[in-house]
C-alpha cells in the first residue's frame, strides 16, 4: 500500500469528529495490516522459541526441502547463533505467523 493511501485515510478520519483516537489507530492499523489480525503487544507477552528444521517442517506437514525453500524466499528466518556458521533453527512465532488464517473482523463480513 502507498504511503499516500495511508496519509488520505488519516485525512478522512481526522476529518470526522465521530471517530474517537483509539478507533482512528485501530483503523489504522487493521489498513496498514491489509485486514490481518493486529497484534497488540501491551497485551501479549513476546515468547521467542527456536523450533529446528524437522519440527517446523512437521507443523507444516512438508518436508525439510519445503521448510529450506521458504527460507531462501525470505519467508521464514534462520537463526544464527554468534560465532556459528550454522543456523540452528527458526523463530516459533514466524512458523506460528503463517500457520494462523488472518483474521477478518465481523463488521467487514457482514
């Protein structure tokens, strides 16, 4: 999405005076997230696992060739321990990103 599609909404939202502060950053950013579920990190507590190939490659179902090609197309991120040549395996909440549907809210489906 263009920046300037973002900066006319902002226009549009500041604009009317029904539309409280919290609804206009909850608007948005359910935009800037194309409709995908929005995270809230006050919230939520960030837990960072480290999942190794074979584990993520049975959450999806694939095999490890699958998990590897969506690391070299920058989908999945390999992590690296310092001093080490080798990844050692990838972020649980990444593979847990792509496994989770978006989330469209009920006023957009009705």
């Amino acid at each position: 999405m263009f920046p300037t599609t973002v900066d006319a909404i902002k226009a549009i939202l500041r604009a009317d005076p029904t539309v409280t502060m919290d609804e206009r950053a909850w608007i948005l950013s359910v935009v800037r997230s194309h409709g995908r579920k929005v995270r809230n990190d006050r919230d939520q507590k960030l837990v960072r696992r480290v999942m190794s190939a074979t584990e993520v490659a049975s959450r999806f179902g694939k095999t490890k060739a699958f998990v590897q090609l969506l690391a070299k197309q920058g989908i999945l991120h390999k992590v690296f321990i310092p001093g080490h040549a080798r990844a050692c395996g990838y972020y649980s909440e990444e593979v847990e990103r792509l496994l989770t549907p978006p989330q469209v809210p009920a006023e957009l489906t009705e």
